[in-house]
C-alpha cells in the first residue's frame, strides 16, 4: 500500500499459513526418513515390495525434485506466515519440485501401477501446491505480503 498504509493480516492467512506448514512439514519428515531409513519407513508406512523396490529405483533427479519440492513447500509456509511476497516464488519452486516427480511417476516410469492404490495422492499434493500458489498470488496482490 502506497501512503505508509499497512494493510491488515486477514485472519484466513494464520489458518493457511498453519496448515500448509504442517501439510509441508509431513512432507519433510517423509522425504527425510525415506532418505535416512528408507526400510524401516516404508515398512512402518505398509508399503509393499514391489512400491519399496520402485522407490529404491528412482533416480537421483527424482530425489532432488522432491527435497525442492517438500523443502521448498515449507519455506513457502513460513514465509507465507512472515508476510513475505518471496513466499510465492518459493511456493511455485514447490510445484515444479512436485511437478518433476509426477512426470517422473506418471510418464517416465511405472509408479501408477508401483504406487497401487497410493497413486492419487500425487494429484492431492499437486492440487495442495497449486492452492498455496494461488493464495500467495491472492495475498500479495492484496498488498498482505510485503
């Protein structure tokens, strides 16, 4: 806002800065344990041999989309709750992160068929991703970020 105006924080930004740092943060844990004890994780998450094996299968690239991706998300959320317009760009990293992986999932690779069941929850977390972008977007247009 022009003016030395502030504009005031909309009680709906602490809600959505809340709940995307918690939904990013599961994301970190995962990705860490998977990277730290990726046997015990996956067996403590139920996952069967065949999606165990498909996870020890992918490439390093997928690795490192994903830790932008789940990394990138929680930064995203932290700014988001601090009032930063950076908070966007960092959210878009996160989709492109999140993007990364679902090519690799969903075209590059039989992850449909390794992830059974488990598979729609990549198109959760895609939409989850765009949501934040969205808001961010929403917010720093409102001049709530600064």
């Amino acid at each position: 806002m022009s003016g030395g105006q502030t504009v005031r924080t909309p009680w709906h930004l602490w809600v959505v800065g809340v709940l995307a740092l918690l939904w990013n943060s599961f994301g970190c844990v995962d990705y860490f344990m998977t990277q730290t004890r990726m046997d015990e994780w996956f067996a403590q998450m139920g996952m069967t041999a065949a999606q165990v094996d498909y996870f020890k299968a992918m490439p390093m690239w997928t690795h490192a989309a994903w830790a932008i991706g789940v990394w990138g998300g929680a930064l995203g959320a932290i700014l988001l709750l601090l009032r930063r317009k950076l908070a966007l760009p960092v959210f878009v990293a996160s989709f492109l992160g999140w993007l990364a992986g679902a090519v690799y999932a969903f075209a590059l690779s039989d992850g449909m068929q390794a992830m059974g069941s488990m598979w729609p929850m990549q198109v959760v977390i895609g939409a989850a991703c765009l949501f934040f972008i969205w808001y961010a977007r929403m917010m720093a247009k409102r001049g709530v970020l600064r």
